[in-house]
C-alpha cells in the first residue's frame, strides 16, 4: 500500500501537513475529509530503503491494542474514536499507520472484521474470525478481551518454550566453541613438542593431534563448512515442502523428550484456539479449519483437516479424533464429555490450561536431563583431549629418567 504525503487545511484555517497509507488518492480524500482537512497538495511518498524484518508488528503490539480497545468499547466509546485514540498513543509506527488504514475503511462503511482482514499480515486470521463473530452477535468488547487473553497466554507458552531451547543452545556454542579453541592453540603447542622429541605418540594422541592439523588447515577445513551450509540449506528448502515439513514435525514427535514437548504444546494450543473460538460463536467446522491453519505442527494440521471431512459427513468430534492416533486418551475422554454435556468449548479450555501446566512440566525435564549430558559430554571431550595430550609425557619423563 503506497503512502502519500499531503498538505491541507483545517475548517478553522490551520495548516497542517503529515503522511497516510492508502490504496489510491480516493480513499486519501476520504480519510482527510472525514477529519475535516481539505486537501491543497499531495503526492506519494518516495520508498526508502529498509531493513525491517517481518511486519515490524509484534504479538504484544496487537494484544495490548485488544485489551485497551476491549476497554474503551465497554466504556461506550464509538468505534472510530476507539481507533483514532489507539493509532494515537501506538508507540510502533507501522503499526499506527495499519491502524490508520483500518480506521479509515471502517469510515467509509467497511467492516471492523474486513477492515482488519486488509492487514492478514498483521492480524491473524484467528483474530479477524473471532472480530467478525464478536461484530454479529453485539460481543466486540467480550471478543476483545478473550483475544487478549488469548494471545497473551499463547506467547507464554511460546516464551517458555524456547526458554527451555535456549539454554541447551548456550551450552552447546560455548563447549563447542571451547574444543574448537583447544584443538586450534593449545594442542598445536604440545604437538610441536611431541615432534622435538621424536618418539612415536600413543593412538590416542595421534588422532587429537590429527584433529588438530585439520582443523588449522583451511584448505581442509572450508570444504567441511561448505558441506555442512550445504546440509543446512538443503534442509531449510526440503523443510519448506508440504511433504517435507510434514515429515520433519512427525519426526520430531518421536525424539525422546523433545517430541513430548512438541506433543504437549501442540496440544495446548489446539485446545486453547478451538475453545475461544467456539466459545466467540465460530461454528465447529469453521472453528477447526482456523485451528488448522494456525497449526505449527504439520501433522496435528492434517488430523485437523481429515477430523473436518468426518464431522462434515455426520460424525461427532470424537470419532475422527480417536481415528488420527494424535490425541492422548485422556483429550478424547474430555472432548467426549464436553460434547455430551454441551460444553465442549469450556472442557478446551480447561484442556488447554492442563497442557500449559504439561508443558511447564515438560520444560524443567528438558532443562534437567539436557544439562547433564551436555556436561558429561563436554567432560568426557576436554578430558579426553588433555588425557591423550599427558600419555606421551610420561614416556618423556621416563626417557629422561632413564
């Protein structure tokens, strides 16, 4: 969407200048009239270069704007004005002028829903769905609010995740980063000793001095790197595939520990997306394929996506749930006596809240088995090194003794 550039005045004869994003001069006009600001001269803005990754809008931008817009409409506020104040106070640029924007269209007739619909990018399509079914049924601000919660909780669970990710990661660069140090300036030193006195090394220490030597020696080391970028690209391109993001998330389900994790976050976010939007009023079979496309694991997308065909031909939640073998017993227990007591999107809920308890759980296990091992290992590879560096020296000092 270009922006433009304008200059005008106000009804009371104040100048005033400033920038807006629109598709074309119409809707330009539209905005600025609507602000009561006639148009003297205006034109598109010149694009910059930028380095902005993604849509320079994060998840605690959009819950925060939900969670004050939820109170403003209870307040009583009109609509625009609730967006007017919120594009106002927003500290992120980009997203006030995607606030801008949808302020504008709601003016000109459009839908809150549709109107957030122009800006997928920024607002998911969970978040416009749920807008939408808040807009029908007269529930905006309760709509609001559950969203906030929503993805308040979502980002938590995302938080705690890679928390348990991070710390193992930091381990791992440091103890490789420190044998790579060892191998490179501190072997090399004990090595040209060894070679001054001339006597043949133990097994051991010929393969560390041998590590060693590669590892100095670029013309060796480069086609190793060039192969591993290679691994890594190819893996990032097969990864992006139908067929290959399905094959590596199913994959991951079964690595021990990790896989639970997955399993268990999976799950949680399952519950806690199809229980809010059904409690918003989203039917059943929409509320599944928006579960589904918000989905990060690819397998529990495609249960999602044949459990849609099988409620669609007649069949009751629980059925193709069993039938895809994802979902714990205890989930297709609970989902069953919430659909028999009618209250299906409440026993999510508390589904979700169990799993995000699971996932804490699962968390420390990660954290507490992963710890460890890295350690043993990174014992037993320094260890080694400097066990297989001390084995010539005592022929050494034997030699010299005798």
């Amino acid at each position: 969407m270009p922006d433009f550039v304008y200059e005008g005045k106000t009804r009371a004869g104040k100048v005033v200048k400033g920038e807006y994003s629109a598709e074309n001069r119409d809707e330009l006009f539209a905005y600025l009239r609507g602000r009561g600001i006639i148009v003297s001269k205006f034109k598109k803005k010149s694009k910059a270069i930028s380095l902005q990754f993604g849509t320079g809008v994060s998840t605690e931008d959009v819950t925060n704007f939900a969670r004050q817009f939820s109170a403003m409409i209870s307040a009583g506020l009109p609509l625009v004005q609730c967006l007017n104040i919120l594009s106002e106070q927003s500290e992120n640029e980009h997203f006030k002028k995607v606030l801008l924007n949808v302020t504008s269209s709601v003016e000109t007739g459009n839908s809150l829903a549709d109107s957030l619909g122009k800006h997928a990018d920024v607002f998911p399509e969970l978040f416009i769905n749920m807008i939408a079914a808040g807009e029908i049924g007269g529930i905006l601000d309760t709509i609001l609010l559950r969203l906030a919660t929503f993805l308040e909780k979502a980002a938590a669970l995302n938080r705690k995740i890679k928390g348990a990710m991070m710390y193992p990661l930091v381990i791992t660069i440091v103890a490789t980063l420190a044998t790579a140090a060892m191998l490179i300036f501190v072997i090399p030193v004990f090595s040209k000793m060894f070679a001054d006195f001339g006597a043949d090394l133990p097994a051991p220490t010929q393969v560390v001095v041998n590590i060693s030597n590669f590892m100095k020696t670029p013309s060796q080391i480069l086609p190793l790197v060039a192969v591993l970028v290679f691994i890594g690209f190819a893996y990032a391109k097969y990864r992006k595939t139908p067929k290959g993001r399905y094959n590596t998330d199913k994959l991951l389900l079964k690595v021990p520990v990790l896989g639970d994790l997955a399993k268990k976050s999976s799950v949680a976010q399952f519950s806690r997306t199809l229980g809010t939007l059904l409690t918003s009023g989203v039917s059943i079979i929409e509320a599944l394929e928006i579960t589904a496309k918000t989905a990060s694991n690819m397998v529990l997308r495609n249960a999602l996506m044949s459990m849609i065909s099988a409620i669609s031909e007649g069949k009751t939640i629980t059925e193709p749930m069993k039938e895809t073998g994802v979902f714990p017993p205890m989930v297709i227990q609970m989902v069953a006596v919430g659909e028999e007591s009618g209250g299906l999107d409440q026993m999510l809920t508390k589904i979700a809240d169990f799993y995000d308890e699971e996932v804490n759980a699962a968390v420390e296990t990660l954290t507490s088995v992963m710890e460890p091992i890295i350690i043993v290992l990174l014992a037993i590879i320094m260890g080694g090194m400097l066990i297989a560096m001390y084995m010539p020296m005592f022929d050494m000092i034997g030699a010299v003794g005798g």
